[in-house]
C-alpha cells in the first residue's frame, strides 16, 4: 500500500511540472480591438505554412539576427553600450513574416495605435504604430519568425526548422542592418533601442538595465492591434517567464526536456527505498 500513493504523488509532481512548459506553437491569431479594449472588429487565424506561402517572407536563413542583454555596469551610459561590444543574444538565421503584415490581415494600425505580440503563457510586449510601419534600419522590421536555418553557437539554443523543431518559435526577432555594429552584425543593441523606441517603450532588465532581449518574445500565439493604443493594466496578462529570454550573462545551459524526469525519478526511487525498509523490518 505504502508503494502505490508514491508513485500517484510523483506522477501528479510530473504531470504539473510538464504543464508549465509551454510548447512551440504553428499558429497566429490576429486581431483587431476596439477603443475600449475589448471589442472585436475583426479577427483571423493564420497558420506558419499559411504565411510562408502567401505573405512576404523575412530572412534568408543564413543571415543571423542578435538582439542585446543588459551590460552590467555602474556607469549609466556604460549600460547602453554604444559600441555594441558585448552579451549579444544570437537569435539564429531566422526567417518569419513582420508584425505589421500581420496586421493588416484585420485592418492594419493606424497611428495612435499600439500593437501586442503575445505568448502562449501569457507574457506580452507593445509597440506604437511607428515602431511597425516605419521602422528605422538600425531597428529594422519586426518579425514573427517560424523558421530557424542554423542554431546559435553559443547561448540558448534555439533548435532548427520550423516548429516544433525550432522549439522556441514562433519568435519575435528585430530584424536591424548591420549599420551600428563594427563587427558587421545585425545586432539591434540597447543603444538602437534608445534611438527608436519611445520612453515608455523601452525595456529595462530588473528595471535598472537597458536590454532589447526582453522584446524576444517566445511561443507567439496572438498579434493584437489596440485603436488608440493599449490602456490595460501589465498585469492583465501574467508575464511568465518561460516565453521570456534569459537576459542575464553569460546564459544559462538550456533546460533539457529530459530534465523534467528527474523529479519523477526521485520519487519512484524513494518509494522503492521504503518498500525495501519495509521488506527488512517484516
């Protein structure tokens, strides 16, 4: 009797550990809100082999897109590394279709709009009108990217192919030039991030640290435009942290899935150590 509650208690352990982990995912739903936020003009769901083949397509597959982490240090300019030296986040050679033409599947945005680009988990990011229909080339488009041509060498890893070998797509890459990078990278860094996006906009890691990985949104699943602009609260969606890049340096191992099993392990292995006490003292 004692083996059998151990092994329900480490499957229910396993069962909840696996649904936090949120899955690649193949579709976008876009859709258009009312000036109060909740009433739908339009709306459509489009699949990645939709939009490969009907909608322009970002990337070659070969080129690499970065974005940057913050810098770690005391002096405040420091932090926005205006040489773009250092925690680049490789994004790999992504391919994917922009915001913006997703939009416009439900009408577009107009200006005084913003747009949300959400994950499946919940977590979120806005932008204004400006940012998607006109970007500057040091900020370059922004792209839901559903294709993967080559991992990173180093950092996350982000899988290859589309999903759900490409495990952490669709993502949300900023697809900048090569302009500002003396390496000749496509990076957009932190101090692009300050000369494109507005005040309010601009990602601060911890609130302190000016990061453009936060924008690397994983696991997209919804694009939606707010007439007007965005008015909810940011905790009207919870923000996990699964679909949000790791920001710090230098980055963590990627969790393998094999890794889920181990607490499962562990229970059986206990429940068999009780089962042998029990055996020793019968």
């Amino acid at each position: 009797m004692g083996l059998f509650p151990c092994i329900i208690a480490a499957i229910l352990l396993f069962g909840l550990i696996h649904v936090t982990c949120a899955a690649p995912t193949t579709e976008v739903r876009a859709a258009k809100y009312a000036a109060d936020g909740t009433t739908v003009l339009n709306e459509t769901k489009v699949s990645y082999q939709w939009m490969e083949a009907n909608l322009q397509v970002y990337g070659d597959g070969l080129t690499h897109y970065f974005h940057q982490g913050p810098v770690f240090v005391s002096d405040k300019e420091g932090q926005w590394d205006v040489n773009e030296t250092t925690n680049f986040k490789d994004m790999g050679a992504v391919r994917g279709t922009s915001v913006r033409d997703l939009c416009d599947l439900v009408g577009g945005m107009n200006p005084g709009d913003e747009v949300m680009v959400k994950a499946s988990d919940g977590y979120h990011v806005e932008f204004p009108y400006e940012n998607i229909y006109h970007p500057l080339p040091r900020q370059g488009s922004v792209v839901v990217c559903w294709f993967n041509g080559e991992e990173t060498a180093v950092g996350e890893r982000q899988g290859t192919g589309y999903p759900p070998s490409y495990h952490v797509g669709m993502r949300l890459v900023f697809f900048a030039d090569n302009s500002t990078n003396h390496e000749g990278k496509n990076v957009f860094g932190n101090t692009d991030m300050r000369e494109t996006m507005p005040p309010d906009s601009v990602h601060l890691f911890d609130n302190l640290y000016p990061s453009t990985s936060g924008y690397t949104v994983k696991w997209v699943d919804e694009v939606r435009i707010y007439s007007g602009g965005y008015h909810g609260s940011s905790e009207l969606l919870p923000k996990s942290y699964e679909s949000k890049m790791d920001e710090t340096y230098p980055p963590p191992p990627t969790r393998s899935p094999l890794l889920l099993g181990i607490p499962l392990v562990v229970c059986l292995a206990c429940a068999l150590m009780l089962v042998k006490r029990k055996d020793r003292e019968s």
